[in-house]
C-alpha cells in the first residue's frame, strides 16, 4: 500500500492539486480526475 497526505501541485499560479490525500492498495488501478475530466 501507499499512502499520500496534503499533496499540493502547482503550475505557476494555476493550482491543479490541493491537499489531496488517500491510500492505494496493491494491485488495484486509481484515478485522480479534476473538475474538467
């Protein structure tokens, strides 16, 4: 498993990650997807 906390991303002034955080099991396939798909 891995876990992530309060992950934040940037591109200049656009904030494309903001405080994400959650737990990924092994063997499973996760998607993050934004407000615009």
């Amino acid at each position: 498993m891995i876990e992530i906390k309060d992950i934040h991303k940037s591109f200049g002034d656009n904030a494309v990650l903001k405080g994400i955080s959650g737990k990924f099991e092994e063997g499973v396939t996760n998607l993050i997807i934004g407000g615009s798909g």
